[in-house]
C-alpha cells in the first residue's frame, strides 16, 4: 500500500535541524564508495546519528568556506541513502545524470527558503523532475508517469495552493513508492553513517 504524506510528517516535527535545508538521495546499483567515487568525494570520519551529521556538516562548511560539502551515507537493501544536510547536489542535473549511469536514481531537496526538488533518473536519463510545492509543473522522459500516485499521496495537482502545506512529507512518501525504502526515524538516530566531503564550487 503506497504511504501517503500523512506518513511522513513526523520529520519536519521530530529533526527539525534537518527538515528546514536538505536533500536525500536513493541510488540503486552503486555502493556508497562508488558512489563517492563518482562524485569525486573524500572519505571523513564516521558519525552516528543525523544529530552529529548535521552539526559536522555545518562545522565543515564555515571550515572549508563553503567549498566543500559533508554528506552521510548508507547501505540500505540494494540502495545506498546519501543525506545532505543544507545541501543539493542530489538533485543538481548535470552531475546526477553524469553520476545515474548504470544506476537508478531518487532524489528529493528543499532550501530555507522552501524552494525544493525531486527527481527521479535511471541510467543517464532524467524521468521526472518538479517542485513538490508546484507539481503542476513537471518534466522529464515520464512527466505523467506516477500522477495516480502522487495524487494518492498528497501532492496537491490543482492551480489553487492548499491550506497546508505536505509537500516536503509527500516528496518523502513518493521516494518510498519508487525505491520501496521507508525512511525511518530508528534509521536516522541509530544509524553510522560513512562520511566523505564533496567538492561543490
């Protein structure tokens, strides 16, 4: 049974540090060292928790000037989840599709200022991607692909903006439809994640 944005709003409520400014990403087909290969990373010292991530992640952002950006990984079944605290490079174009090759991709982001993505690639070739705070507005090989099923979860398909605003938690819960992979907050917590910085200007 697909997961609705009802089901995900325990993040903006219970990881408040994170749910302002991120990106989470779901490859399927590459390891997180290949991943990290591909993007060109520099393995740094493990952390354990989302808590201790976010607070390395914004240390080593002052620390690099913001040339260089700490990403958490893990092995999740046959995916590996790379997290960005305050960052974006899993919905950023031209490196994902150049990083998709062989692989499947899912990714989705939001800023401070509410600004967010999500976007889907298998193997190079971008299938989707939108605003979740806009899905009117979509493109890709596959724009009208999962409108059922975005609009089972939530997301609000109509010109009129709704009353609340589930999209970051529906961006959440379409993920889960395509990777079959529930973010969890045990997984968050509990979880040491290998770390690596990645160059990001």
């Amino acid at each position: 049974m697909t997961k609705t944005a009802a089901d995900y709003t325990w993040f903006e409520n219970d990881f408040p540090d994170i749910a302002e400014a991120y990106c989470f990403t779901l490859v399927r087909g590459l390891s997180p060292t290949e991943l990290m290969s591909r993007l060109e990373g520099r393995a740094e010292a493990p952390l354990r928790g989302i808590a201790a991530v976010v607070d390395s992640a914004f240390a080593r952002y002052d620390l690099e000037d913001g040339d260089r950006q700490l990403v958490a990984m893990t092995t999740v079944g046959a995916w590996t989840l790379l997290i960005e605290p305050n960052g974006y490079l899993g919905v950023t174009e031209d490196r994902v599709l150049a990083a998709s090759a062989g692989a499947t991709w899912v990714s989705h982001f939001v800023n401070i200022n509410a600004v967010g993505t999500f976007l889907w690639a298998e193997d190079r070739v971008l299938r989707l991607c939108f605003d979740p705070m806009f899905p009117e507005d979509r493109w890709g090989t596959a724009p009208d692909e999962l409108l059922d099923v975005m609009e089972r979860i939530g997301f609000h398909l109509e010109e009129e903006s709704p009353e609340t605003d589930l999209s970051s938690p529906a961006a959440f819960a379409l993920a889960e439809h395509l990777t079959g992979f529930a973010i969890t907050p045990t997984l968050l917590q509990d979880t040491t994640f290998t770390c690596a910085t990645i160059q990001i200007r």
